[in-house]
C-alpha cells in the first residue's frame, strides 16, 4: 500500500509540473474567465486583514493565496 501511494504521489506530481505554467491559463479557458470573478467574490466576502491566516491547500498555482496577500497589504 505504501509504495502504491508514493507511485501515485509521483505521478500527481508530474502531471502538476507538466501543466503548472499553463494552470491558470487553462482556468480561464474552461470557465470563460470567470473562476478569477469568483476569487475576487470569495475575497471580497472573507474581507482579509493583516492579523489573519489563510491556509491554501491544494489550491492550483497558489494564485488565492498572493491575492489575500496583495488585499492584506493594501489594508494596511
């Protein structure tokens, strides 16, 4: 069962870095660009500010977690 979950790791992983740089690009294509209308709603309802934490799990290119970044920063 190990070596299963380690092989199968290995290979989330490359399929992940094959399409890494074309991630957000294949976003915008499948949902006509509305994926990044619904980041910025979901941030917009969350309001962040610099005293809170965001955990981004399993989030594509971690493009959620620079926007709660950028939105923090410009709160201060």
């Amino acid at each position: 069962m190990q070596q299963y979950l380690q092989n199968k790791k290995g290979l989330v992983e490359d399929v992940f870095d094959k399409v890494y740089d074309q991630y957000d690009l294949m976003n915008d294509f499948m949902s006509l660009g509305i994926h990044r209308l619904w980041k910025k709603s979901m941030l917009n309802t969350m309001n962040p500010s610099i005293n809170q934490n965001l955990i981004d799990v399993a989030c594509g290119t971690g493009d959620i977690a620079k926007l709660f970044f950028e939105k923090c920063k410009s709160t201060i």
